[in-house]
C-alpha cells in the first residue's frame, strides 16, 4: 500500500483515547502477515514483534486520537459532550463529527456562547434528531465520536484529521515491511490512551521491558505566521530527531546515534525541542531502571485540529531513519 494511501487508510479509522478498538484491528490486520508475534494487553496496547538475537528495542506510535464523548441528551435531542484529550472547542465548531456507529453530526456553539472565551459546555452535537426520544435510537451516554474531515493531498503535503498519529503509525508500518533481518529484538508498538496521559505506554514498556526506545510521533512547527516559537523544526526540512519536550530529556546517546545514521546515509534531519508537550517517550524512559529513550517526528502543522499539515517527504525521511536505527546492532 502506497504510503498516503495507508495514511488515508488509518487517518479515517475510529479510534479516540480508550475507544481504539476499530484501528487496533485495521493495524493487527495490517501488520500479521509481517510479524512473527501479534498481540495486545490489558490497556489495548497493539504489540507486534520481529524476533532478532540482540538487543531489545522497543519503537512506538500511539494509535488513539482526540475524540468527544457523549455526556447528556437533551429533550430537543441535541447532544453534550466533553472530551478526550486536548481539544480546543474554537477549533472545533462547525466541524463535522463521526460516531463509531456511522452516526454523523456538527458542533455548534450556542447563540449567547462568547466565541473569543468559548468553553466546550458552551456547545453541543446537532445529529439532526427531532427529540431526545430519536435521539438515542441513534447514539447514548458514553459513545465516542471523532471529527469527519476529508484526508487529501496538496502537492506533497497531506491534510487530514488525526495526523497525529497515524502518519506515525504509517511510518512503523512501512519500517516492519521493509525490514527483513535485524541484528535487534524488534518491538513495534501501538500504543493506547497517549492522548490522556501516555497511559498506554507505561504498562507497555513495564511488559516489554527495552533496552532501547523510540517514540514516533507528530511534532509542532516553528514556521507558519505569528509563530510563537514553542517548537524548532519546518515542514518539509525531513525527520525531527527528538532533543526534548516537557515530558522527556532524550537520552543523548540515542540523539547522536540517530543523527550520525542520518549523516552517514544521506537522510534530512533537524532537531525537534518543543517547549511543551510530550509523547509515549515520557512514560517509557523512566520505565524499570531506565530506558535508553530518543523520539522521531514528524513535523506537522496544525495539531489537534481537524485539518492537521504534514509532509510526505518528511515521512519518508522518518521512515529511513527508523529503519536505519532498527538495523543498527545496539549493545544493551
């Protein structure tokens, strides 16, 4: 499957924090007939392994993604929703949504809703029931939905929801199909419930127990207008070798040898320090006793938003090096 291809694949599959059940399966799907282990865990955890003779090393993408869930109907049949991760109700009125049933729908603001300090208790789904009886023939208290925006491509760049982190997913399923031997115990992991915490993470890592990790994700730019400088990479400037975010502080071995494989095999890299946010890595390295942990992103553009910007150039350059550092015989 070409890569937007798999992107698309993925980007439109059901799966916000604590509902990953619909994209769990399209990954298994996807990634058995190129793994020689396939399982998940309590957490929902997709955990594919590649056996290998040496060290174990643990590559990860959450799968899950922002999402509503339903808190109330009312009588007129209009829908009350909190929600799943970090969501920004400005960015998220007159959006299409999407339930896990099919059902669809749009958040809309209330008319008295002051829109420059908007909260989500301020808005509400119209699934364009009459009442509150029609209403919950179509959805219930605690169904999830996700937005329902196109995927498309522009050049070589991709827009689509959920980006973050399918695109990364794409990368870890390109790098299993690629792979043929390693010298490494590879384990390629999707992890559950990022988006709330890096839950899913933390008991991955505990079961897995690596001697080496690195958390593939999205990461934010520092190069569209009015930027406010909480990242340093650009879109199309190739893959974002992770120095640090508010949840880690990479190892700095695993940061120099993923710029070395860079230099030595031609791959276009940049360094990623992002003054906020935090990815899988911040739950994995503290695992145990410690875990050689490092990141590689993507950078991408609009997060967190139904339209979320990333380069295809750049996620082939993830790609490469993902791949470079899974071959690389590592020493525990």
């Amino acid at each position: 499957m070409e890569l937007f291809e798999l992107i698309q694949t993925l980007s439109s599959a059901h799966g916000p924090s604590g509902d990953e059940a619909d994209i769990r399966n399209i990954l298994s799907e996807l990634a058995s007939p190129m793994a020689d282990e396939v399982a998940w865990d309590t957490m929902g955890n997709l955990i594919v392994h590649r056996k290998g003779p040496g060290s174990k090393v643990m590559l990860a993408a959450h799968m899950d993604s922002i999402g509503f869930i339903v808190t109330h109907i009312e009588k007129e049949g209009f829908l009350r929703m909190g929600k799943l991760g970090g969501i920004s109700p400005k960015e998220a009125v007159y959006t299409p949504i999407r339930f896990k049933n099919g059902v669809r729908g749009v958040v809309v603001p209330e008319e008295k809703a002051d829109f420059g300090k908007l909260k989500l208790d301020e808005c509400y789904i119209d699934i364009g029931a009459r009442d509150e009886e029609q209403a919950k023939k179509l959805v219930q208290v605690g169904d999830t939905a996700v937005y329902d925006s196109p995927c498309f491509l522009q050049g070589s760049g991709v827009i689509s929801p959920y980006l973050d982190n399918r695109i990364s997913c794409a990368v870890l399923l390109a790098v299993l199909e690629r792979i043929q031997t390693s010298a490494n115990d590879l384990y390629f992991v999707f992890t559950s419930q990022e988006e709330v915490g890096l839950r899913g993470a933390k008991t991955a890592a505990w079961a897995v127990d690596p001697d080496w990790a690195i958390a593939v994700d999205v990461t934010d730019v520092d190069d569209t207008p009015g930027s406010e400088r909480s990242g340093t990479v650009q879109l199309g400037k190739g893959a974002a070798v992770k120095v640090m975010d508010s949840s880690i502080i990479c190892h700095p071995e695993v940061v120099a040898k993923l710029e070395g494989l860079a230099q030595v095999q031609g791959i276009s890299v940049q360094r990623d320090i992002m003054r906020g946010g935090g990815t899988d890595a911040g739950a994995i390295h503290t695992t145990r006793l410690g875990v050689k942990t490092g990141g590689i992103s993507v950078p991408c553009r609009y997060i967190h938003t139904p339209v979320e910007m990333a380069d295809l150039g750049d996620a082939e350059a993830c790609i490469k090096l993902v791949e470079a550092f899974a071959q690389t015989a590592l020493n525990v």
